[in-house]
C-alpha cells in the first residue's frame, strides 16, 4: 500500500517560485513520489505538461506556467528565447503563442510540441542567461529577432531595447563581434552608431535616416536641455532651430501643455521651433527637409540641401 502524500511547504514553495511548476524529480526529492503525483493529476488536483514537468493547479495553465514547463522540460541550461524571452525583458508586450526555448548542444530529450519550439544551442555557446525563469540576455534576445525580422521592426525593437535602459550600444556591439553570421548586420552597425550619438526613439532615427542625412542639412543636435529643463529632440544650435519629433497620436492632457509651454519658452528664447510625427518623417521627408532647409537659410544657413532620389518627384518644393 502507498502512502498518500500531499504536497509539502518545500515543495509549494519551490513550485510558488515556478509559476506553479515542477518536475516529478522535483517533487519526489520533496516528498511526494509518482504514485502521490499520479493520484493528484486522477483527482484534477494538478496536471502534466506535455507529458512531462506537473502544474499543480486546476485549469488551463496560465503562459507563465506554460514558460517555466518548458524550461523544465528542456533539462538543465535550458532557457527561454526569441520573443518569449523578449516578452519578459519587457521589448514585447504581448506574450507569443509559441514559446521557443533554446536547450543545450548534447543531453537534452525535448522534442518540439505546442506550446513549444525547442532549438539546439550552437556549438560552443558561451551561456549568458537572466531571469526566472531562464532567459536569453537582451543583447542576444535582440540579436536572435533580428533574424527574420524586417528593418522597420530592427530600427523598433533596437532602439526600444537602449531607450529602455535594457543594454547599451556598446554591449549589443560586443555581442555582434562574437557571432559570424547576423541577420541585418549593416543596419545595426549603423543604427547603433546612431542610437549612440542620442536617436532615442524610431521617430527620431526615421528623422536622422530619411530627412536629416540623404538632404544634406547640417547635424542637429540631440536630446539637448535648455535652461528651462526643457529636453529637445534635435536642435541646430547655431541657427536657434528646434525640431521635435512627437510619435503620439494626439496631443491631449498634460503632455500637451508641456508642449506649449516648451514651444513658449523657446519663442522667448529667440528660438523657432517646427514640429513633426510620424506620418511626415516617414511618408514625407523631402517634405520635411525642404521646410527645415528654409528656416534654417532664414537663420543664416549658407549651405545648398540635397536632393535625394525621391525628391525628383517633386520638384514644386523648388530645391536651389
């Protein structure tokens, strides 16, 4: 006859700790064997995941239990990756329906099954993990979504990730030296050249990328504060031209007096300041840069803008 074991306070704990998951050796080396473990999943007291690790709870497990089976299920230096690591970095809101764990070169049974996708470390991995449950550092996550992702999404989850405060270009470079093959490697050369001269945000690439550079204006500078602690997205110092860049889809509330007010105080100042979002940067840019060009000869800039290859089709803004 065996005995009827329940689950102790060891093992609620570590389960606790686990979103509600555990291995059977898990639990067996706190007290409760196969047979206790078999009973309760008769009793719907608890359940297997995937054949494998138990989440004591009643239900359809909930993702972050889900995440933690899979860990479990891939062994040890299993961890979480691509957008499920993402996702708890916090670069993606939305938890995936898929969750990809990565589980180490050798000695690992896990066989891919939903909710899970399990994929072999490389050879001679270097193991950087965070997080509980286990997860790919940031600089990797980031590096591994870059994979079959387009530029736009690159320019996004990059800058989301430094403007965060998650890393830094320096430790996103750091990483790239040590992997020979990398998706959308130019691009992130340089968008993190940029992102550290202080492009914080994609609004404010698309601006450096699509207006600034390809129509020859002169180099504003970014992320600067005037007296008033007001902090300006780009400003051309010498001709007293402030150009914000607002990524809102409205100005409602707070943030709008905080623009006025900003934009009051630089009028004050003797600065002038012109103002844009997204539907102008990226849909518009000679646009842009032929109103940013003029205010800025208003002001004394004596250089000639150029034009680029989209420029050609518009000729009324009247290039000289």
């Amino acid at each position: 006859m065996h005995h009827r074991m329940d689950p102790g306070p060891e093992l609620l704990r570590l389960v606790d700790h686990q979103s509600g998951v555990a291995t059977c050796e898990q639990a067996a080396a706190l007290g409760v064997g196969r047979h206790s473990l078999a009973r309760l999943v008769a009793e719907g007291r608890c359940q297997r995941l995937g054949g494998g690790p138990i989440y004591f709870g009643r239900g359809a497990p909930p993702w972050s239990a889900l995440a933690w089976g899979g860990v479990l299920l891939g062994g040890d230096e299993a961890r979480l990756a691509g957008h499920a690591a993402a996702h708890l970095h916090g670069l993606v809101e939305e938890p995936p329906g898929l969750i990809a764990v990565k589980v180490p070169w050798a000695g690992s049974r896990a066989r891919s099954g939903s909710p899970w996708s399990f994929e072999r470390e490389r050879a001679g991995v270097r193991l950087r993990s965070r997080g509980s449950p286990p997860r790919t550092s940031v600089e990797d996550t980031v590096l591994d979504l870059c994979r079959q992702a387009t530029e736009s999404w690159v320019i996004g989850l990059v800058t989301q990730a430094v403007q965060s405060r998650l890393t830094t270009p320096a430790r996103l470079l750091k990483r790239m030296d040590g992997r020979k093959k990398l998706s959308h490697r130019a691009l992130l050369l340089k968008l993190l050249r940029d992102v550290a001269d202080g492009a914080e945000t994609p609004l404010e690439l698309g601006y450096l990328r699509q207006v600034e550079r390809p129509h020859g204006l002169p180099e504003g500078t970014r992320q600067q504060s005037n007296a008033a602690g007001h902090q300006r997205d780009v400003r051309y110092d010498r001709y007293l031209t402030v150009v914000e860049l607002d990524g809102r889809l409205g100005h409602i509330g707070m943030g709008r007096f905080r623009d006025m007010d900003r934009d009051n105080y630089s009028v004050l100042t003797g600065e002038v300041t012109l103002r844009y979002g997204h539907q102008d940067v990226f849909t518009d840019a000679c646009r842009v840069a032929w109103q940013v060009s003029r205010v800025l000869a208003m002001r004394g800039w004596t250089g000639v803008p150029t034009r680029c290859a989209n420029c050609a089709n518009v000729p009324e803004y009247g290039w000289h």
